[in-house]
C-alpha cells in the first residue's frame, strides 16, 4: 500500500471550500437543508467532527455525490491522523504468515 505523505484534507474543509462557498450559502442554510443543528455542521467544517455515515448520506444527497466520497476522505483523514499522532500501532508483532493462511 503506498503511503500517503501530505495530510488528507478534513471533508469539513471540502464542504466549506467546495460547496458553501461558491454557492454563497451559509453554515445556517445548510444545516437546515441538511436536517442538523448548526452546531453539528459547524463542528464539522471546524474540523472537530466527523462525517458519519448519516451525514454523508445527507451530503450526497443534498450535493448529488456519493455517501462512499464523504465516508472515503473522512476514512483517509482519520487513517492519517491515527498513523501519524502515535507510534503505539507499531509495537503490534504482526502474526506469522503460515498462521495466517493455513487454513486456504
């Protein structure tokens, strides 16, 4: 797998730039077309949310995409942040391969 070595943009960081801005609409007018409290739309474009599975089924519908995008990049983001905040993953001893496929 290659490894990525920029941070993933936050899907937050999409919405605003991608969607609201251009569209001209407001964190208000979306949470309302959305069906969320300002508040959750808002944490989310602060980057201090995440983008459950509800949510990106709500944005692909109201921005015609698909809910596997918002779910793909929040994933990315998440994976990223994970590797990169601690090094506690790597002090797992990956089991022996023969254990792993001894049964195919």
């Amino acid at each position: 797998m290659k490894k990525m070595k920029r941070q993933p943009t936050h899907p937050g960081n999409i919405i605003k730039k991608d969607y609201l801005e251009p569209l001209s609409l407001t964190i208000t007018e979306m949470a309302t077309t959305l069906g969320v409290s300002r508040k959750t739309l808002s944490k989310i474009l602060n980057e201090r949310g995440t983008v459950t599975p509800d949510m990106a089924l709500r944005l692909s519908r109201a921005f015609d995409t698909t809910p596997d995008l918002w779910l793909n990049l929040q994933k990315n983001y998440d994976l990223w942040q994970a590797e990169h905040s601690s090094k506690e993953w790597l002090r797992v001893k990956p089991l022996a391969k023969q254990l792993l496929h001894s049964n195919i």
